[in-house]
C-alpha cells in the first residue's frame, strides 16, 4: 500500500500546473449564414483543439458566438463576451469584414483577440496591441500565386476580379500592387456584388481583355458560379488563380468540370510536410467525413495557442496578451510567432502554398520543396 500511495504520489508531482487548468474562452464565427460551410470548418477544428488542450490537462469552457457573417452581429458578440461572459480571450471571427469590427472593440475591452484566418491586410495594420493573427494576408496570397505563375511561365497579363467585400477589395488591391512588381500588365479589373446568379457580362469582358492569368477574390458559392460561367463562355487564360476562400474547399473541387486545374493559395494542406499536418487530416477526416480546408487548422492552431497562453496566465487577459507577444509555436501548422514588421503588429509571418485540383482532388504544387504534386500548367482547356 506504502509503494501504490508512493506511486500515486510522484505520479501527481509529476503533472504540471496546467493540469489543473481552467479557462473560459469565447468563440465568434459564422455558424449560419452564407459563409456557414467554411464557418463549419472552423468550429471542427477549434472542437479538436479543445479535445487536445484537454489531453494537456487544460480544461477550456467555450462560449460560442455565432456572428452570422455580419460585422454588426459580430461586435454584439463582443461585446458579450467581454462583459456578460468575461472571457479572457477570444478566437475569431471568420470573414475579414467581421474580424475588421471586431478588432476593433477587442481592443476597447483590452481583450486579447486570435484571428484564425481573416487575411485583409489593414486588421494587424492599426496600432492594436490586442490583436494577433495567426493567418497569412491577401499580399501574402497575391504573392506566392504570382511568383508560381512568373516561374512557370511568362504571363503579361491579369484580370482581376474580387466581391465588393472587405476581404475581395483587399485581395484585389494586393494582387494589383504585386502584379505591378512583377511587370504584369492588370488590363480588367472589377469589383463585383457577391450572390449574384449571373457575372456574364462580366465575364465577356474579360474574355475581350485577353489576359494571359485570371484573379480572382470569392467565397465558395461565387466561385462555382464564375467558373461555370467561365466555362460557358469558354475562357481560357494562362491560368485561373483563386485567393484561397471559395476555390479551397471540398465543395469547389467536386465540381470536376470546372474546377480542374484551377490554382488557389492556401495557408495549409494535409499533406504538406509540417509536423503533424498528415495525423490532423487523417483524423478530421475520419471524425467529420469529409477532407479540412486550411481554415481548420488555422482555427485549430489559434485555439491551441490561446488555450495553452490562457492557462499559463493563470485567465488574466494582461497576462495573456503578454504571453501572446513573447510566445512562438511549432507544429502542423508550421512556426508561429507574433511580430511586428513592414507596417504589421501581432502578425505571424506564414508560409503560403499553392494548391491545385486535378481531377477532383486538392494537390499541393508550389513551393516546389513542400509540393505533394506536380503543377498542370498552362490550363489545359475544359473538360
């Protein structure tokens, strides 16, 4: 009995502090709405980081907010959190309109605030001391579908079309500024109301500018509709490029007739080579049926670091944007550090990927040292 309770005993003394952790923090994402399909890739994966945080001994009481991809909504949920709820910190929002607004009250309320995905430039743009970004921007993704396009082939021309969102007028500006540094020509450009049924007439007009590449800034449901509609007026540039959103989705893929060969950035893949990034889309796939999009790693990894910094703060949210500022993480999601750097606070300097559907199936192809497959290039025409 003296051995077992000896046992017992190191066994305790064993366990570190946070163990015993507790932390309640507050979630704001779009669970209904127009961007709920992506906003459910999202709260899968902030779902398996609670499991593994628990795994840790970090017990995390999630208060969830659904800010139905509204900015409005959004700074309601905000303001609940911080109030009624008194969380010690939040992870969201999805959408860069939503996260915009929310930025902003968080750092009112002096809340440390992880963003998981949103990408519009000016978020960590604004002298906010607490608000972190785990994702990648819309320069970012501009730049490593430009850089592919420029080493595989010899484009002197984009078109770029982008929705009259925070996130697609953001998208647009970065691919037209990084397409004037590459010396490609922009010869279309326009920003579209998204939900439309009908971008033909749109869409004839690109055709009639004759760009060698096509960017374009969309959620899933538009670019299912411009690529069909692309498809009907038998476009066919050099390369159809989508800034991640709508064109990194299992949904957009599935549409093999238009989707093949369609180029999209992204911050994340299953099988890229990170740590961990292989086990995460096994085991999201056999929990949820159904292959990740990088925002649930993203949303995955921002939960994980703000439960784990939460816990060691011991739920002081001072403490915990402290230990956000100071903090660095590894894993499948690669290195993650907050930093201040060219106009940024709080950004976490992201490697971006260029993935590719061929054939219904999602294959990393660029950088070339991280690639699962080869790049199709130049698009081959319409199946």
């Amino acid at each position: 009995m003296q051995r077992l309770l000896s046992l017992v005993t190191a066994a305790l003394l064993a366990v570190p502090a946070l163990a015993v952790s507790q932390v309640k923090i507050g979630v704001i994402n779009s669970m209904t709405g127009p961007q709920a399909p992506i906003g459910e890739n999202l709260t899968n994966g902030i779902k398996l980081a609670e499991e593994d945080l628990a795994a840790k001994g970090i017990k995390v009481q999630l208060v969830w907010e659904d800010d139905t991809g509204k900015p409005q909504v959004g700074l309601s949920a905000m303001d609940k959190l911080a109030t009624r709820d008194n969380v010690v910190g939040v992870v969201g929002a999805y959408t860069s309109a939503v996260t915009n607004a929310v930025a902003k009250k968080a750092e009112q309320y002096k809340m440390p605030l992880v963003n998981p995905v949103a990408s519009k430039e000016e978020i960590t743009r604004q002298g906010y001391k607490y608000v972190f970004r785990v994702s990648a921007t819309t320069g970012d993704y501009a730049a490593i579908l430009l850089d592919m396009a420029t080493t595989l082939g010899k484009p002197k021309s984009i078109a770029i079309l982008s929705e009259n969102t925070d996130f697609g007028v953001s998208g647009a500006k970065s691919a037209k500024d990084y397409a004037d540094k590459k010396g490609i020509k922009v010869v279309f450009e326009e920003a579209y109301s998204p939900g439309s049924p009908d971008y033909r007439s749109t869409l004839v007009k690109v055709k009639g500018a004759n760009p060698d590449l096509m960017f374009m800034v969309s959620y899933v449901a538009d670019a299912i509709t411009l690529m069909r509609q692309s498809r009907e007026l038998q476009l066919t540039p050099m390369a159809f490029l989508g800034a991640g959103a709508g064109f990194s989705t299992d949904k957009f893929a599935s549409e093999k007739n238009i989707s093949h060969a369609v180029f999209s950035s992204t911050q994340w893949t299953p099988d890229v080579n990170w740590p961990g990034a292989k086990a995460f889309g096994d085991r999201y796939q056999k929990r949820f049926g159904k292959t990740p999009t990088y925002h649930a790693a993203n949303a995955y990894i921002a939960m994980m670091i703000m439960g784990e910094t939460a816990a060691k703060a011991g739920g002081d949210r001072e403490k915990v944007a402290a230990g956000l500022r100071a903090g660095s993480w590894d894993g499948l999601f690669g290195p993650v550090k907050f930093q201040d750097f060219d106009g940024y606070q709080n950004q976490n300097k992201h490697q971006m990927l260029v993935e590719q559907v061929q054939d219904g199936k999602y294959y990393t192809v660029w950088p070339q040292a991280l690639q699962s497959g080869k790049p199709i290039w130049p698009f081959p025409g319409w199946k």
